[in-house]
C-alpha cells in the first residue's frame, strides 16, 4: 500500500489512482487526502505532488482561501492580514464595516477595528 506501506493480500479489495501512476496501490481504508484524512475511495480525488487531496485541500493548494468568506481569491489582488488571506472587501472594521485593506487598524479581542471606531467605541477617556 503507498499509504500505510504494508503489504496488499492477494484477494483483498485495493484502490489504483491512475493519475498516480501504475506501481502504486491502496488499502481502500488508506486511500484518503493527505491533509484531512478525509476517505477518498468514492469521490474525486487529486494527486499533486505524491500526495493525494479531497478537491478543497488541492484548491487551498493552488490558490489562497478567504478568511472572511471561506471562498477561493481568484483576484490578483488581495490582502494578508492576521495570518490569513482576505478579498479587499472582505477584511473590514468589526464595528462600522469599512474596508481596512491598506489602512491603520488596531485589534480589540482579536478583532480588527479601523482607528476611528477604536478611539470612539474603545480607547480610554
């Protein structure tokens, strides 16, 4: 098995990826996405790489993911912020919704706030 590297029985049911190539086998239990460990045996599979995905986990892999809707950014332009991927329109001020890409903001209990909100709704008088 190219998974669990254990021998295959002679009898036992096993999985070939053709994209994979012809030398490799699966166990169907082991034949999953080398991310989630999602089971791939009756669904469409990828193989990148020497590793198998579930169709998100490629996409994640191919093009950064929206924190802020959880949808692939096909745009060439986009913001990074917090760690994460954001459209423009989607990394905004958690009180007033204004778009902060490219702007001063401060965080208030991990949520991003643009300045004015923060002086009007949180900095001490």
């Amino acid at each position: 098995c190219y998974h669990c590297k254990l021998n295959m029985r002679e009898g036992d049911p096993a999985v070939y990826a053709e994209r994979a190539g012809y030398d490799k086998l699966w166990h169907p239990r082991c034949f999953v996405c080398c991310t989630c460990n999602e089971l791939l045996v009756d669904m469409i599979y990828f193989w990148k790489n020497g590793n198998l995905y579930c169709g998100r986990h490629y996409c994640d892999s191919e093009r950064p993911r929206c924190a802020g809707c959880d949808e692939l950014i096909f745009s060439n332009e986009y913001t990074l912020a917090e760690g994460q991927n954001w459209h423009l329109k989607h990394f905004c001020c958690f009180d007033c919704d204004c778009v902060l890409a490219g702007i001063t903001y401060l965080t208030v209990n991990d949520k991003p706030v643009c300045k004015s909100c923060y002086m009007k709704n949180h900095a001490v008088v």
